[in-house]
C-alpha cells in the first residue's frame, strides 16, 4: 500500500464528502494522521450537509431556452470557423493545382525560377555565415546561459510542487 500525500487526497476530498467515491483504507489512514485532510474533509461535509438542507432555488423560465439558444449559436460558430478554414484550405489546394499545371506547361521558366532560387539560397547562406563566424562562441555561451537557466527554473518549479 502506498502512502498517499495531502496532494492526492485533497482531490478526493468533495467526491468523499458527497459519498460518490468509497473511502480507500490509504486515504482514511492519511486522514486520520493529517489534521489538514481531515479539516478538509470535515468542511467539505458540513458544506453539503448545509447545501442538501436546502432545496434548490427554480431556475427561470427562459433559463433553459437562453442556454440552448447560446449552445446553438457557439456551435454554429464554431461551424463557420471550420467551414472557413476548410474554403480557404480548398483554395489554397486549387492554387497549388494550378501552379503545378502552369509549371509542367511552362518546364523552361521553372527551370529558370528554380536556378535562381538555389543561386540566392546559396550566395545569402554563404554570407550569413561569413557574417555569423566572428559571434559564434557568443552564441554558443548565450545558448549555454538560457539552456542553464530554464534548467534551474524547471528544477525549481518541480521541487515546489512535490
């Protein structure tokens, strides 16, 4: 049997009190040993005892129909936001198409654009790099510090969490 932390039955606590969840034996020996959990857990039945006393108020008349007109109109939306997305995604689709029928038409021309393409690719690669040599080292230790830094954050936040 593991033992179980206040983080574990803290989440447990409102279906125990409510009776949706049967007590495991790990959680009622946490309970009884942890004057937190049980304070949780004793509030948390006082609070339903308190709320089944009641009776719920009525909801309003136009209750109802205003929730499922608004289910409606944000499911409609939701709708014309995919529907949109699609279209677009369609034409782009057709664009692609018909550039692919245009080049196979014109194989010379896209001959053409492709060697001057790889030409600028290469000359801006070969002086990027030129110009990137000198700050190599100042990137790497940049790249060293942030690598540093988001470790000590993740260790941080892992230990205050546990």
């Amino acid at each position: 049997m593991t033992a179980m932390t206040c983080r574990d039955v803290l989440d447990l606590i409102e279906p125990i009190a409510a009776g949706d969840l049967d007590v495991q034996p790990s959680v009622r020996a946490h309970v009884e040993s942890c004057p937190r959990c049980a304070s949780a857990l004793a509030s948390a039945r006082r609070i339903d005892l308190a709320l089944a006393a009641h009776e719920p108020p009525e909801a309003p008349v136009r209750f109802t129909p205003a929730v499922l007109a608004r289910i409606r109109r944000e499911r409609w939306r939701a709708e014309q936001n995919v529907d949109r997305l699609f279209n677009v995604a369609v034409a782009a689709a057709l664009i692609l198409v018909a550039g692919g029928v245009l080049a196979l038409l014109n194989l010379s021309g896209v001959m053409a654009a492709g060697r001057l393409g790889w030409s600028v690719l290469t000359t801006t690669t070969r002086e990027a790099v030129a110009h990137a040599v000198p700050f190599v080292a100042t990137y790497v230790a940049a790249a060293g510090l942030l690598a540093s830094a988001l470790g000590m954050w993740w260790w941080a936040e892992r230990r205050l969490f546990v």
